[in-house]
C-alpha cells in the first residue's frame, strides 16, 4: 500500500487508508500522523526516540515495523507499506 503524503489535517482527514502526513518543526520531521493501513484510524509516529526516518520526501523510510492498537504492523520502506 502506497504512503501518499499529505500537507495538511483536512487533507489527511479525507485521505485513504496508508496516508501519512509529516509533523515538522524547525525543519526536522517530528513525527508523522498515519492513517492506519489496517483500520484507517489516525495513530502518531513519534520520530524523536522511537523511529528513525530516512528518504524524506520522496522515498521515505523507517527504521522499525509500526504497530497500531487495531492489530495491524508493518513496515514503511520507500513510501510503501509491507
Ligand atoms: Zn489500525
């Protein structure tokens, strides 16, 4: 499933399943707010101790599975999720 990065809440709230936005603070990603590719519930990344995230914008990567409370987890690698 496609990670289709979007700029805005609004966007985000409209969006597909997989879709992830970038929270960025003094030009370094803070987090990311995915919608879950399982359930499609919002659930937050936090970059700052858990993840690292590499290819940002264009073929972005994290170093370690996601794992949402609906039971889903995967991978993103090269802004796709496995
Ligand atoms: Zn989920």
């Amino acid at each position: 499933m496609n990670a289709t990065f979007v700029e805005t809440w609004d966007e985000l709230d409209a969006a597909e399943r997989g879709a992830v936005m970038a929270c960025i603070r003094e030009d370094e990603v803070v987090s990311l707010v995915a919608r879950c590719p399982g359930c499609g519930e919002m659930t937050t990344i936090d970059l700052e101790d858990q993840f690292k995230l590499t290819g940002f914008p264009t073929l972005p990567t994290l170093d370690a599975p996601v794992r949402h409370s609906c039971g889903w987890s995967g991978k993103l690698t090269n802004g796709v999720w496995k």
